[in-house]
C-alpha cells in the first residue's frame, strides 16, 4: 500500500514535469487513470503512451465473501497490461485502503482482501502497470459486507456450551493448555456447533483433520483456483474466525455457508493422465521417458535399458524381439520381461536422478500425521478431494475406520517396498520373469503415481472391489477427480477433472 503511493506520488511529479499527453481512451476515463514513469528520468522512454487504447482494461469477475472481513476476488486484465496486476479496494467515500498484488491462474488473477469492517460498502479495481506507468481499471465491482448481527462474545459463550473438556475428579488439570491445542479445542467446538463430525475429543483425528481441509479449502479457493498455501491439515486461528464470522452474521446456518463445493483442478502432471482398461493412472513412464532424453548420461542408460516398447530406442536394442512383434510371429512374453527387468536396471543405474525427476510436483500437506513419515505427505488436491469424498461417506458408519493407508511415498520407500525389505541390489538380479510377476503387485521405485504424491491406499477391506463401499467410490470419486486403478482396488489415483 504503502509502496504503490509513493510510486503514484513519485509518478505524478514525473508525469507533470515530463507534459507528456494522457493517453485517449474509452475504457479508462482519465481521472481514474494514474499515469506516470515509475522508475527513469529518461523522458524519451518512460513517457511514450502506446498508441493503441488500453482496451479492455480489466474486468473484475467475481468477489467471493468469507465472513465479512475477507473477500476472494478473480479478475481479468488485458495483456498489454503486462506487470503488477492487482486489485485496489477503495472505501465508499473513494479513498483508497488496500492493495493486494494479483496471482494468475488460468488468465484471471485472485488476490484475497482482508481487514473489511462489517455492514460496509467498498469498491475493487484492478491495477496494473503498462510501460512502467501504474493505471487503475475503469471497471470495478461493489463490495457489501454483512452486519453482524450477533457479539462475538455470544457466539464464543455459545461455543464453551459444546463440547465439555473438564476432566473427572480423579485426573488432575494440566497447568497449562498449549495455544495449539486450544485452537483444535476451538475447531472442535465450532465443527459441533455448525453440525459437523469433529472426531474424538480433544484428540486430532483423521475425521477433523479431514474435515478441517474441506473448511480450509472452502476458504481459500474460488472454483479451481485455491491459495494452497493457506490450505494445510491443521485447524488453524484464521479458519476459526472465518466461521465466527458467519455465525455472527447470519441469522440460521446450514452446512452450506460453511462447506462450498470442491471443483477439482487438474494436477500438475496432468499431460500425462492415462484412462483405459486398467481405470485411471498418470503415465509415469512416460514422463521418465520424457525427462531422460535431457540428461546425456541418463539417456544412455536408456539405451542400455529402453523399458518403453514404443520406442526407437528399445528397437534398436532389440531388433529381433521388435522384428517377431511387428510381423506378428512374437508369441510368450520375452517383451514384458525384458522390460520388467530394464525399469528395475535403469532405476538402480540412476537412483538419485530419479528421486529429483520422480517426485510431487505440487503443494503438498501433513496430514494424519501419527502415521509412519513415508506415509504422512500427501497432495494437497488428493487429500482436499479426498476429504470431500470421505465426509459424505454414507453417515451410518464409523468414518474412522477408513483412514489412507498410504499417501506420498519417496524412491526408497518404494525400493524397500519393492525388493520386499531384502537388499534391492539382490533383488535386481533375479530374472525378467521374476520382476514381471513382481511389478503386477509393486511398481518398480519412480514408476509408481506414489512418487509423484497424487496416489492414496486405503486402509480398509470395505473399500476395496467386491465389498460394501466400493459402489460408493466408483460412483463419487470421479466428481472428486478420483480414479480407481483396477489392478489394486485400494488404490485411488487424483488426477483431477
Ligand atoms: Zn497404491
């Protein structure tokens, strides 16, 4: 804010000194327009004006309302608005009071607006700067914020009424409760009071952990766009005061105004999303193909150990094999074989490339953390979806029993996995036939969507092909962006829409 007054004022004595002319527009009336060089002296450069019309300027799509002190807002900027776009919020009387620098996604950018008085009106633009001169779109969107109707103090008596924490006589009171602790306190009590499952009391459970994501996503996303950073497994201050808010300004709450739809997004390797008869997976090998050929001596290891059939590469290690396949006298599975053991020699020859290239490529989050660490990281678009797909679980049963096995998983995991806890070098040598009845029930280290975190085991039987909940997945999980990997019933792949 601060910053992008000096500039303004800076800009303003530069512009007047240089008497350079306000560009003519429709889009931009001249007084909403604050034109100036920002940086030079150099007038020959800083104060040329394009000779097309800022057109359109920007448009603010939409703005999303959390409570009444925040607000999401998505907007459009033209592109020849090329730097530091963002959104100014004016009060109503015109004075400017915030600045929030814009993030893109997708061609719109979203900033999230904070520190809105309730039962207030404001005004959002857009700003951006084109040719170092920072200008303020003519197009602009109506803030209203809603008066709150009930003290904070009553919502937060109403709260300590939820859930009792007293402990029995006979257990003595700790001294003192961490301010971790009653933050999840507070999240519990609130999860009840909206109506919610908020696990076991006084206990960080899957159940509110997963329910707390749903809430964290709902937050701080705007359809596909969500500030993952905000997004995390634990009940945290700013979600508690989000839900205050509501109750504060709403005379009834349904789940609705808490809990908004989950939109999924594509994840980051979604290029390489793979629908067939196996049901849905990322086509990890092909990434690894695709990577390899930009590292000389990775790429000869390829040759040595081509494991994509479809290849130049693997034809011309093996011609003969390539030769039967093509005229179609090739019978048994010497193919499969050969490149069962290639995945398992090419990954042994290039473990630590493959660690780096074989990895999450999006934000990731704690959750269920009492698991082993392998088991604790997963996506945080795998575990929001998941979230909404396990909290709308049929509710006539123990959510707790269903809980991920198994989320993100580094490299050596999935050798120790692999090679079954002996060593992986013994392992390699054993033949091709070996490895191919092996890779049907493990995927060799880097192959499997584990690596690349937007896989998830579950835990229970019911889950898997054949048994009670099963119908429910394969009838939800894909509105969640969720895929079943045939093969193993258990395991889910996120690939999003
Ligand atoms: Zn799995």
């Amino acid at each position: 804010m601060r910053q992008i007054k000096l500039i303004i004022l800076c800009c303003i004595i530069l512009f007047i000194s240089s008497g350079c002319e306000k560009p003519d527009t429709k889009e931009l009336s001249t007084d909403q327009i604050t034109t100036a060089p920002v940086e030079s002296m150099d007038t020959s450069n800083a104060v040329e004006i394009p000779e097309k019309p800022y057109e359109p300027a920007a448009k603010i799509e939409d703005v999303k309302l959390i409570g009444y002190s925040t607000a999401i807002v998505c907007g459009i900027i033209n592109d020849s608005l090329a730097e530091e776009q963002g959104f100014a919020i004016y009060s109503d009387a015109g004075e400017l009071i915030t600045e929030s620098p814009g993030i893109l996604f997708e061609e719109k950018y979203y900033a999230k607006i904070e520190g809105l008085e309730e039962g207030s009106e404001y005004i959002v633009r857009m700003y951006g700067t084109i040719d170092n001169e920072i200008v303020f779109s003519s197009d602009y969107s109506e803030i209203k914020t809603p008066a709150v109707i009930m003290d904070k103090d009553h919502v937060e008596a109403m709260l300590d009424e939820q859930i009792d924490y007293s402990l029995p006589a006979w257990q003595e009171e700790p001294d003192e409760i961490s301010e971790e602790q009653m933050t999840i306190r507070r999240a519990q009590q609130l999860l009840c009071l909206i109506g919610q499952p908020y696990g076991k009391k006084d206990r960080f459970s899957l159940e509110l952990q997963l329910n707390q994501l749903r809430l964290e996503y709902s937050f701080n996303s705007y359809g596909r766009f969500a500030f993952w950073d905000n997004v995390d497994g634990n009940p945290d201050e700013a979600t508690n005061g989000y839900i205050i808010e509501i109750l504060q300004t709403k005379e009834e709450c349904t789940q609705d105004d808490f809990i908004f739809p989950f939109v999924p997004a594509p994840h980051a390797l979604v290029e390489y999303n793979l629908y067939n008869e196996n049901g849905g997976q990322m086509d990890a090998e092909r990434y690894i193909y695709d990577h390899l050929k930009l590292d000389e001596e990775v790429y000869k290891s390829y040759m040595e150990y081509p494991f994509i059939y479809d290849t130049d590469e693997f034809k011309e290690k093996y011609p003969d094999l390539a030769e039967k396949k093509e005229s179609g006298e090739y019978s048994g599975l010497q193919i499969e074989y050969t490149i069962a053991k290639n995945k398992v020699m090419f990954y042994q020859k290039n473990m630590e490339w493959m660690e780096e290239t074989a990895s999450p490529k999006d934000p990731t989050i704690l959750i269920a953390e009492e698991n082993q660490d392998f088991d604790a990281i997963v996506i945080v678009q795998a575990a929001v979806a998941y979230s909404y797909l396990y909290m709308e679980l049929p509710k006539d049963r123990d959510l707790e029993e269903l809980s991920i096995q198994c989320g993100y998983r580094t490299c050596d995991v999935q050798a120790t996995l692999y090679s079954k806890k002996t060593n992986f070098a013994q392992v390699a040598k054993l033949s091709g036939a070996w490895h191919y009845d092996r890779q049907v029930q493990s995927y060799v280290p880097g192959f499997s969507n584990h690596q690349f975190g937007i896989a998830l085991d579950l835990c229970n039987i019911f889950a898997f092909r054949g048994y009670n909940l099963y119908p429910y997945f394969q009838e939800n999980a894909e509105r969640y962006g969720f895929y079943n990997y045939y093969v193993e019933s258990w395991h889910w792949v996120y690939l999003g829409e």
